[in-house]
C-alpha cells in the first residue's frame, strides 16, 4: 500500500498541473497579437472567441462568449481592457505579460468575434 501510494500521488499532481490552463502562459514579444490569441487566450476563450474548443466542447475556465454579440456588445472597451490587464476570479491578469497599449490593439480581435 505504502509503495503504491507516493506514485499515484505525484502522477495525480502532475496531471492537475497539466491541466491548468493559466500555467506558463507566454509573453507577448511583439508581432501578430492574432497569433498571441492562439498561443495566450485560446487556452480558454477558444480559437473563435467562445470558449469551446474546435470540436464545440466548452473549454475548462471560458469565462466569457465573445461570440455572444448582445453581451459583447454592452462591454466598454475600458472593462476590457482593466480585465485584461488585472485579470479577474479565473481570468489571469496579464500586465506583466503585455503592455497597456497592447491590450488596446487586441480590442478589435476581441470584437471581431461578435461581429461573424
Ligand atoms: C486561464 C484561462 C484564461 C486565459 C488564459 C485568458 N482568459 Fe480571459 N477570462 C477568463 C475567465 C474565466 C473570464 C471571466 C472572468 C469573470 O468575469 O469572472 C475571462 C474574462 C475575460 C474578459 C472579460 C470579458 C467580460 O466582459 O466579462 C476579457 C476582455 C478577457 N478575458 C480577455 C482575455 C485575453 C485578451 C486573453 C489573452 C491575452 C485572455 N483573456 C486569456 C479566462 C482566461
């Protein structure tokens, strides 16, 4: 029993870790903020903004439906940006990830979802 035990243990760990979607999440080093979304926030918004992965399986941690265009659209530009940057419950902040003006240039992305 003992033997068995500490094994188990470290595999039930290691899988927790990997299945967190706010680990090693990258920084933006400039460049395609479209290709950040992939890397940074798809994790967990989705490729297409809605939280659910390609096979339309919601994702761990969504949070938020930017598809959703009549919630989307009654978010200030300003609340998304705050968000962004200082993260919220689940949603990690990612001020130390990107700058401010940054996150504003991601704004279009974010509206562009919504907007298909
Ligand atoms: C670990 C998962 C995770 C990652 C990674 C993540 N988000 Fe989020 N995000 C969330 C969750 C959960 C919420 C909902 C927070 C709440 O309202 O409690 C959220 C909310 C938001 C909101 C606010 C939406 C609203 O109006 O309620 C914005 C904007 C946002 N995320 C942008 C981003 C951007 C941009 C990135 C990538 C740079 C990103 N997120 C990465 C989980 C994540």
């Amino acid at each position: 029993m003992r033997r068995l035990f500490l094994p188990v243990l470290l595999l039930a760990a290691a899988s927790l870790s990997a299945a967190d979607p706010a680990k090693d999440l990258p920084k933006f080093q400039g460049g395609d903020l479209n290709k950040y979304w992939t890397d940074a926030c798809a994790r967990c918004h989705g490729a297409n903004g809605s939280g659910r992965d390609n096979s339309g399986k919601p994702l761990p941690d969504n949070g938020f439906d930017f598809t959703d265009s009549r919630k989307a659209n009654k978010k200030k530009d300003s609340d998304w940006i705050k968000v962004t940057l200082d993260g919220k419950d689940k949603m990690p902040a990612f001020k130390d990830k990107m700058s401010q003006a940054d996150v504003e240039k991601m704004i279009p992305i974010m509206r562009k979802f919504a907007a298909k």
